[in-house]
C-alpha cells in the first residue's frame, strides 16, 4: 500500500530506531535524514519524500532506498524500524505531539 485512502501523505518525522537501538533513522521535517549506526553517528544522510505511506531515500553519495509505513511500523528494505516515544512536552516547551 503505497497511498493513504484519503490521499494524504503518513507524518514521519520524528526518530525511527530498530527494537534493539543499534540503528536510529532520523527523518527530519525538512526532507532531509539522518542515520545512525550503533556510535557511528550520521553513518548515512540524505534526503526522502514522503508518498502516502511510501518513503524514498536518496543518501548524499547517491545509494537509492525506500521504505513503507504500515500500522505505524516504517518498513526500509530489509530493517523494521519503531517510531521513537516523545518524551511529554515540559511548562514552557515549543514540543506540541504530532497529529
């Protein structure tokens, strides 16, 4: 499934890591991600757009990738991947939880 039924793009941004942590995929609100490896930190960066539910990658080297958001698991090639608790926004904090 590659579109949502209404025809609106899935929201993903937000940290997507795989159950024991060792990778974390930052997908940033400008388009753009972040991947880290275990300590390696920014081990892949580039850019991805959003399709109803479908993601593709393109890292900063130019390596193609894509990715499916299905019952809010995002499945990228071969890794399954959770989006991140947000910890509750504190007095004062700009943090709003995404809808």
């Amino acid at each position: 499934m590659s579109e949502r039924a209404d025809g609106r793009n899935v929201d993903v941004v937000g940290m997507w890591v795989t159950t024991d942590g060792y990778i974390r995929q930052e997908l940033l609100p400008e388009g753009r991600y972040d991947e880290a490896r275990g300590e390696r930190r920014s081990a892949y960066t580039g850019r991805y757009t959003v399709t109803g539910s479908h993601l593709d990658y393109i890292d900063d080297i130019g390596f193609t990738a894509t990715g499916d958001i299905r019952d809010g698991v995002l499945y990228h090639e071969h890794l399954v991947l959770y989006r991140e608790e947000r910890p509750p926004p504190r007095e004062g904090s700009s943090w709003r939880p995404s809808r």
